[in-house]
C-alpha cells in the first residue's frame, strides 16, 4: 500500500572538490536535508495549508470581530459647574451590542453604566478646569474609545459683595463665597485697577485702611483656585467720608459781647474773613488743623490764631494761644481763643456745606507798673459756608 510519508533517498556519493579562493561556491541543493532529499507527500500540503488559513482567520478576527461593539458616538458634555460635568452619548451601533459603558476623563476610566444608560456626571473637579471625556462600549471585547469632548468648568464669581461701614479714611467689605463651588484658596481685592491685598479662602470681610478722606472707590473680589481665577464681583462704589472742614472757608464774624467801656471793638462789630482748615482722620473723627483770625478795628493789628480742632460726626472745638497778642499799658498779654463749631443743615459724605459757632477771645488779668488790667472776654458768632 503506497505511503504518504517523507521517504529520504540515500544520496549518490559524489566527487569532492577542494574549495580554492577562485571557485564559486556551489550553490545547494534543492530537496536535500543534510545527506537527505525531502519529498513532501499530498496530506503534509495540505495540512500546512490549513495552517496558514487558520493562523489568517485568527488575525482576522483579531482586527475585527463581529462580538466587538462600536464605540458610542455623540459624546457631549450638555452640563457643567464648578465641580460636575454631565456627559451623554448616542448608544453603539452595529451586531454586537455593549453590556456597559466605561466614561474616561483624560484617558483614565472614571465611571460606568448599564449599557441601558446614555449619561453620567462626573463630580470632585476642579473650577476653572479643562478635562477631555470619552467613552468605550464595554462586552466581551470592548470597542476602542468614541472621540472625545472638551470641557471647561466654571469659575464662579463671590456674590453680593457691599461696603457695609466707610470713614474717613476706612472702608469695610463684605461678601458671599461663590455660589456651588468649594472654598477659594484666596481672595483678591481690587480698587479699580489696583490689587488692594490677597486673603484667605475661608475670610468674607475686609477692612482697607490705605484710603484719605473723600476718596472714590470701586472694589471687587476675585476667587482663586489653584492657578485659576474666577471674573471679578459686581462692584461697590461710593466714597470716604470728607473732611468736615477742608481747605478755604468763607466765614462771617460778628462781635456779641465786649468787657465793658472802652475795650477794643463793640457790640455788632463785624467782619468777613477766609479761614484756611486740613485734617487728619485716622478713624471716625478727626483732627483739624486751621487758621482763625481777630480782626481788631482798621487802625489795629489783626492776629490770627493756629488751632486745632477735634471732635465727631456734627461737632469740633479747640482751644489756642497766642503770646503778645494783646496788652496792658506795656504789658504784653497772652490770648487765649476757644472756637466750637457744630454743622448746620445737611452733612454730605462727611462734609459740611453750612455751619455756625461760637468764639470766645480771653485774656487774663495783668499790671504794668500802677496800672492793673483785669480779666476780660470777647464773644463772636461765626458763620461759614464749604
């Protein structure tokens, strides 16, 4: 009965030539294993070619099976905030269908569904964030990764920021965090342009003290997170309160009680005078500094008397010296003028528009040789205008 099998013939033996360098080598021979010649019988072929059909059919499916789903397409992120992202997807199509999907955020699986499920939200993010979503239709083989959608989370802005107390020279603010978002690392506070400080996350309320009397001011707040920041506040404006006396003040003097007969000026006497005031306020008063004047009838000296005054709200008052202002006989004198000033109708912003007071000029009681002087007054109304 015929074989199949390989049958190795017995090779004729042949001459052997020595191999000089100018000999081309021998080429071999075809069908020979060693001392042997191979013949294939018809079963060998064709198991061989079975082989490569099969190995063919493998990576066939290797490269596309009819069990691996296609990736879901119409990824969509359709919601955000500063913490969450909602993302849907239209489900796989084709013969095999997914038994769940998997959401990846930049690459790494953060989520699954049921195959019967389109959407998932993603929470813990970060405001002010860009992630990139995809999804993968999850069975017995999973498909590769749909194209992925780019989202940005939202960076709230602090709300109902109000300057709730303001002095002369202060200004306090306070405000709400922003609303469905964690707790800013930091807050910045602007006027205008400028960066006024950076706070804590966790703090609500500033006060600023770089401020002078009468200044505008239009401040916001900013939230940070890490690197990102949110849009600044809706602002709040307005302004310091003014001094209540600032710069040249027109005033009227008019003399309502003398000493007695034959004291310099009279009663009525009266005069108009420029009276020039700055202050310092370092809180909710202030120090006044000004020139006040005596104007002594036209044929005497008239002196003017640095005061300061201090006080609050509608009313200031000080009290002055002024050596060798007056005499008796060839004595000189030292004055003493005490000035109280009270606002008169409205107050704006701190500043006076109207105001009256009282004056009082004393001088205490002196001799010169037999002569003797003794203590008088002079009390003046005073009017003004800012």
């Amino acid at each position: 009965m015929p074989s199949d099998e390989p049958v190795a013939e017995p090779v004729q033996p042949q001459a052997v030539e020595a191999a000089s360098p100018d000999s081309p080598a021998r080429a071999p021979v075809p069908g020979r294993l060693g001392g042997l010649r191979v013949r294939l019988g018809r079963r060998a072929w064709t198991i061989a070619a079975a082989g490569v059909v099969v190995a063919a059919l493998v990576v066939g499916l290797v490269v596309w099976s009819p069990w691996m789903p296609n990736p879901p397409s119409a990824v969509r992120v359709t919601a955000s905030t500063a913490t969450t992202a909602e993302i849907t997807w239209a489900a796989s199509s084709g013969i095999a269908s997914p038994d769940r999907y998997l959401v990846l955020r930049d690459g790494q699986q953060v989520g699954s569904v049921p195959a019967s499920a389109t959407s998932w939200t993603d929470h813990g993010l970060s405001p002010g964030t860009t992630y990139d979503y995809s999804v993968v239709a999850a069975g017995w083989l999973h498909s590769g990764p749909s194209p992925a959608a780019t989202v940005t989370t939202l960076s709230p802005s602090p709300v109902g920021l109000a300057v709730t107390h303001v002095t002369y020279t202060t200004a306090t603010l306070h405000w709400s965090p922003p609303r469905n978002a964690p707790v800013p690392d930091l807050y910045e506070i602007y006027n205008g342009p400028d960066l006024v400080d950076t706070i804590e996350g966790t703090v609500t309320s500033y006060t600023d003290t770089h401020q002078e009397p009468g200044n505008l001011f239009q401040y916001q707040v900013i939230a940070q997170w890490g690197n990102h920041k949110s849009a600044p506040s809706a602002p709040a404006l307005g302004e310091l309160l003014a001094l209540p006396l600032s710069g040249s003040v027109p005033v009227t003097v008019v003399t309502t009680s003398v000493p007695g007969m034959g004291a310099s000026l009279s009663v009525g006497y009266h005069w108009d005078d420029v009276w020039t005031f700055s202050g310092t306020c370092p809180g909710d008063s202030c120090m006044i500094s000004g020139t006040v004047g005596i104007k002594w009838y036209p044929a005497y000296q008239s002196y003017e008397y640095p005061i300061t005054l201090r006080g609050s709200g509608g009313t200031y008052s000080g009290t002055a010296q002024q050596p060798n202002a007056t005499h008796c006989k060839s004595t000189r004198l030292t004055d003493i003028l005490t000035l109280t000033v009270t606002a008169k109708g409205r107050v704006v912003k701190g500043s006076w528009l109207a105001w009256t007071g009282t004056m009082v000029l004393s001088e205490p009681p002196a001799s010169s040789g037999s002569f003797y002087c003794p203590a008088q007054s002079w009390r003046f109304a005073v009017t003004g205008t800012s």
